[in-house]
C-alpha cells in the first residue's frame, strides 16, 4: 500500500490508488487550493516521480516567484500514486 510520509508533522498516511494532496489538510497548511497563493508549497524529499506532473497554475507562479526548484510542489495541484515523502516549507 503506498505511504505519504510528512516530515513536519513526524506522521504518515498509507492510501489505495491515487489520493490529491489537498485532501491532507491534517498535515498540510492550504490557503486557496486553486494554485494561486503557494501557502500549500512542499519540498519534495523522496518519491518524485510518484506524484502527478506540475500543473499550468504551478508552472505559473513559480515563474512569478522566481522559483525554478523540480522539488518544489504545490499540494493543492498534486496528486500521489506512490511513495513520497513531502517536507512543508510554510
């Protein structure tokens, strides 16, 4: 069964299939869910290539913030279908 693992929180959560980050809002801090504000912003630590592709809205304000970091996500436009282990940088 596949695992997200927080580091912030010390905790973890094993899920069927596919899970959106968002629905994490026990680990992670969320402010508009719609890709607009990067209060939700994680550091990838481990399991990449286990989450979904980055979004338009992601590639977006990364570039308004001047972000180019591959292990930066957005919770809020990421969904896991593996292993990750995700570090909240809020």
């Amino acid at each position: 069964m596949p695992n997200l693992k927080f580091v912030n929180a010390e905790e973890s959560v094993d899920f069927e299939g596919h899970v959106d980050l968002k629905e994490m809002g026990d680990f992670i801090t969320f402010g508009c869910r719609s890709g607009k504000c990067g209060i939700c912003a994680v550091r990838v630590v481990s399991g990449g290539d286990n989450l979904s592709p980055r979004t338009p809205n992601e590639e977006r304000l990364f570039e308004l913030l001047e972000m180019d970091d591959p292990a930066v996500r957005l919770a809020c436009q990421s969904r896991a279908h593996g292993d990750a282990v995700l570090f909240e940088i809020n």
